[in-house]
C-alpha cells in the first residue's frame, strides 16, 4: 500500500497528493470538532433506559474538513499554505479532494466509521 495517493482536479487539472491513511492525531482532532456541543438525550422506556445521540450537521461538515486539511500534502507540488490553497479552490475540485479523503477516512479510520453509523 502506497502511502500517497495523487488525484487529477475535475476543472483546474491540478494535481493533488493526498495520505493514503490516517493517524490518532487526525482522529482527535476530527473527534474534537464532531463532538463540540453534542449531548446524549436519555430516554426511558419499558426495557429500561437507552441514550441517543444526534450530531449536528455542521459537527459532521467540519469534522471532514479536519481531514481535508490535514490529509492534503500538496497541490501542484506546492506544500506552503495548504488551508489557503483549498479555500481558493473551485468548488467542483475541493468536492473531488472532500471525496478521496473521505474514502481514505472510512478505510483507516475505525472511529470515523463508528460515528457515521451513529
């Protein structure tokens, strides 16, 4: 398995390097985002009692963006001002990065998966 993983933009052709993994440091990070203001609600019934939580969907969103931008290693070969560079994208080419990394995300990352299933 390689390391890396370079992507082909949709409209500008630029090509991007992304990690092909992920690591604790990229979980917290994501996890700190996800969770910011998320309660469990208790709810009591006649088999006892079971919690639910809801995350928000801009806890989602942001979490990804968590990954996003510390997956990306460069773009067109430049290493400098990674979040400036992805926020100057075209929406079409930052949705194809969202997209890769959110498949490297599911394969290496066994929290990310948990919460999806949430």
């Amino acid at each position: 398995m390689q390391d890396t993983i370079e992507i082909k933009l949709p409209v500008s052709g630029k090509t991007v390097v992304i990690r092909n993994y992920t690591t604790r440091n990229d979980d917290e990070k994501s996890e700190d985002i996800l969770y910011l203001g998320v309660n469990a609600d208790q709810k009591s019934g006649v088999a006892g009692s079971e919690q639910s939580v809801k995350f928000p969907l801009a806890n989602v969103m942001a979490s990804t963006e968590v990954y996003v931008k510390r997956l990306t290693i460069s773009i067109d070969g430049e290493t400098n001002n990674i979040a400036t560079q992805l926020g100057e994208l075209r929406s079409a080419d930052y949705a194809a990065i969202q997209k890769a990394v959110e498949e490297v995300v599911e394969t290496n990352s066994p929290k990310a998966s948990t919460v999806k299933k949430a």
